[in-house]
C-alpha cells in the first residue's frame, strides 16, 4: 500500500493522473480507507480508538474533496457555492484532533512531562494562530463580496488547522527519543494538512495561481502518510509511554518552540497597523497569551532544572537503597565537625558497624531479603538516634553513626546501648532474621587540633576489625588519645 500510495502521490504531483485527479482520486480514498482498516484490524493498537478516529476524519476529508471537485467550489466565493463539502470537512479537524489528543495522553510521561508538554503546544498553536489570523484569517474576512456565511466558513479552516497543530505538537512533545515510523507518518499527515489548509485558502481567495494537482498535493502527502502509518507495523507502538528517565526536551522540540517565540516580531512587520482597531485588539490579546504562556514555561523549566539539581545532589549524598546519607556525605560532615575555625567544637564519638553473618542471610534467603533487612537496619538505627546524631550507610552491610557532644564514657555506653539494639531480631518478608553487629568506636576530644575526618574513619576502621578478630558481636574503641579496649558481647 506505501508504494502505491507513494505512486500516484509521484504522478499527482507532476500532474500525469486525469484532469483534477476526479477518478484517481476517488480510487486512491477507497483502497486509503480499506488499507487503514486492514492495519488497524491487524496490528491491533492500543488504544484502537484514536486511529478508527483517524480513519473517520480522514475519510471525512476525502469525501468532502471529491465533492469540493464535482461542484468546482474553489475560488467560489458567491452565495451560489454549496456548503456540503465544507461541512464535512470541518468536523473532521476536530476529530483527527481528538484523536490526536488521545494517543497523547495514553503516551505521556507523567503528569509534570504532560503539562509542560501542553504548554509547548499552546506556544506553537499561538504563534500558528498570529501568522493565521494576519494572513489567512482577515484576509478572508475583508472579501466584502463574498456572503458572511461563505466569509466565516474561509476563516474557520485556520482557525481548525491551529487546533490540530496544538494537539500534533502536544503528541510530538509527549513522544519517545526514536518515536516509531507510524508515529513519524501521523505527524507528518498533520503538517500536510496544515500546508494543504494554507495554500487552498491562498488559492480561494485568489493570491495563488496553481493548478488544482498542485493545490492539492500536500492534502495528497496527508492522506498517503496516515495510510502508510495504518499499515505499517509499528502502528501497535505509537501508544507506548516515553520513559520517565528521560524528561530532557529534545533540541526539534526546543528549536520549534524558539522559532514559535518569533512569530510576534515578525507579525509586528506586517502592515496590519492599516486595519481597525479591533483587528489590532484581537492580535494584541494573541500575542499576550503567546508571551504569558511562554513565560510560565520558562518559570517552570527554570524551577525544574533548580529541582534536578538539587536531585542530583541528593543522589551523590546518598544511598539509594536505604536512602541514607552516604560516605561522601559522612566525610562532608566529618569535615565540617573539625573544622579548626568552628569555636564550639564538641566530643564526638564514630562508631562503624559491620553486620555479622549478613553474608549467610544473602546466600541463604536472597539478595531481596538481605536489601530489605538492609532497610530494616537503617530505619532502626534512624529511630534510635538523637536528632543531632548522624546516622548514614557506609556502604555494603556497613552503618555509621557519629554521636555529637558526648564524653569518653558516655559515647562508650552509646556503643553498647547501639549493639544491643540491633540484638532484637528483625521480621523481613514473615520471617525472623537474627543479625548483630561489630562495632568499631573511634573517639574525637574536644581541643584535638589535627584530628581529621579520615583518621576518625581509619581509627574506627581499625576497631571495627579488632572486634570482629575476638569474636565479633561486640564492640571495640581505638584512638590515639584513648587506649584500646573492649567489652565482651
């Protein structure tokens, strides 16, 4: 169906089919409209809705042409032409939008992607409506021989081809990095509609001089592109969510956005100042929602790159899998706890923990089971500290907890209470899992000057090792200013 369709949109646009394409063009909309059945009916889409949509305003669209060919309505502006083929087809643009809107939502990343997608959308649907409204919208207005029903039907086309621009974009904002070619041909149909749209209107109002196959070609584009997208077999992917973990926009989506932005100094170029008053109000209220709509897009893109980075600092300070703080953020605070030019430096006190058989639970029940005992651990610890205390993950099955403004003796019993407290067994997944704990103490006294952050770590290191050496399940305390010591389990 894609080659033949490619075929004859090739010899319509050299003009080699018969005079006006009336019996080719008739041929080509009824094997359209059963290729797009047999693809719909094959792939089976999901959701199938948006594309039997589709089909229907597409067969709207060609209908409403072949009659627009029977009764030679271009460039008939009198009260004699008929309506008929008018409104067939603008019903058909508030289907296809419809449709449109539909295979949007159903691929969407979220709710935060979707909104700002929108709001991309309403820029280029606004800065469409502007160009429109100069050149197409008014200019159809001003044909003061034309009756007001003919006037108003010319100048309901832009204003419908603006709704699917608004609904296409919001589609193509809302797709994947390597959307599949079915998507690709859909998007490419509407921008067919849009040329198609703005040259059949230059042409009714008499500004363009072409012959009918080539008025008619980019329509001739849509129609081939949305039943080549039918019957290919990437149609079943169209409906498919883009991944969360992409929320960057791409760099079409942000040139078309710029280029959108432009519009209104290119529409201040024009020479529109000649018209009424109220002309210049209605573009003037255009351009306001283009430039409001613009700048709450950029508050929010602004806001949510502030967001992202504070994520990304988060993410660096800390463990995913407990979401404690991690051995950066222990150094960071270490740091900060020594710093010679803090006046009130306190005792502090690093213990190290190393959960003792913590390999037999991984062996024995899975590594599922060992990273929920994991958070099982983390949370204990968190509810059992101070909350001036430090509690973070050192990584693996190691824990740390740094304890602020306590004695010798009193960070020792600290350690104790910190040992027993991982006595109780814990409950993961039904089960009662056993687990303790070697603990290494290293011990900072106030007016320790070189004291640093990676000899408190290394001391409670050191500790942590001599525990686990007499025995394990108890702890031990090393530091150059405290003799080593121990007491047992």
């Amino acid at each position: 169906m894609g080659v033949f369709g490619g075929a004859w949109l090739a010899l319509h646009a050299v003009g080699l089919l018969d005079p006006e394409a009336r019996i080719t063009f008739g041929v080509f909309a009824v094997l359209a409209a059963a290729g797009t059945v047999y693809g719909i009916k094959r792939y089976r889409p999901v959701p199938r809705w948006p594309w039997l949509a589709v089909l229907g305003a597409f067969t709207l669209f060609l209908v409403g042409g072949l009659l627009r060919i029977v009764h030679s309505t271009l460039g008939d502006l009198t009260a004699d032409r008929t309506l008929v083929p008018d409104l067939l087809i603008l019903p058909g643009y508030a289907i296809i939008a419809l449709a449109l809107a539909g295979l949007a939502r159903v691929g969407r990343r979220g709710l935060a992607g979707d909104f700002d997608a929108v709001l991309d959308a309403v820029v280029a649907a606004l800065a469409v409506l502007a160009l429109a409204w100069v050149f197409l919208i008014l200019p159809a207005f001003a044909q003061q021989d034309a009756p007001l029903t003919v006037r108003l039907l010319l100048g309901a086309y832009p204003a419908a081809s603006v709704f699917v621009v608004a609904m296409g974009a919001r589609l193509a904002f809302t797709a994947a990095r390597r959307p599949p070619l079915a998507f690709r041909l859909l998007l490419l149909a509407t921008f067919g509609l849009l040329i198609g749209d703005v040259v059949y209107m230059m042409a009714e109002m008499g500004t363009l001089d072409l012959p009918t196959h080539v008025i008619d070609l980019a329509y001739v584009v849509a129609f081939v592109c949305v039943t080549a997208a039918a019957v290919h077999p990437s149609l079943q992917w169209v409906g498919e969510a883009s991944p969360i973990e992409d929320p960057v926009p791409r760099r079409g989506r942000l040139v078309f956005v710029a280029v959108a932005l432009s519009v209104p100094a290119l529409v201040l170029l024009t020479p529109l100042a000649e018209s009424r008053g109220g002309e210049r109000l209605v573009l003037a209220a255009i351009v306001l929602c283009l430039t409001a709509t613009a700048s709450w897009r950029l508050f929010r893109a602004l806001h949510q790159h502030a967001r992202s980075q504070e994520r990304v600092a988060y993410q660096v300070s800390h463990d995913a899998l407990t979401d404690m703080p991690n051995r950066v953020a222990l150094q960071d605070h270490l740091s900060r706890l020594l710093d010679p030019a803090r006046g009130d430096r306190q005792h502090a006190a690093v213990f190290l923990l190393d959960l003792d058989r913590f390999k037999l639970v991984n062996d024995t029940m899975g590594h599922t089971t060992g990273d929920e005992l994991l958070i099982a651990v983390a949370d204990r610890l968190r509810r059992n500290v101070r909350s001036s205390d430090f509690v973070g993950r050192a990584g693996g099955d190691e824990f740390v907890v740094v304890v602020h403004g306590a004695t010798e003796e009193q960070a020792l019993e600290s350690a104790e209470r910190t040992r027993l407290l991982l006595h109780t067994p814990f409950v993961v997944r039904g089960s009662e899992v056993q687990v303790a704990a070697s603990i290494g103490v290293s011990l900072h006294r106030q007016g320790d000057e070189q004291v640093v952050a990676e000899s408190l770590l290394r001391d409670a290191d050191t500790a942590m090792y001599q525990a686990k050496e007499r025995g394990a399940t108890l702890w031990c305390a090393s530091t150059p200013r405290c003799a080593s010591g121990s007491r047992p389990a």
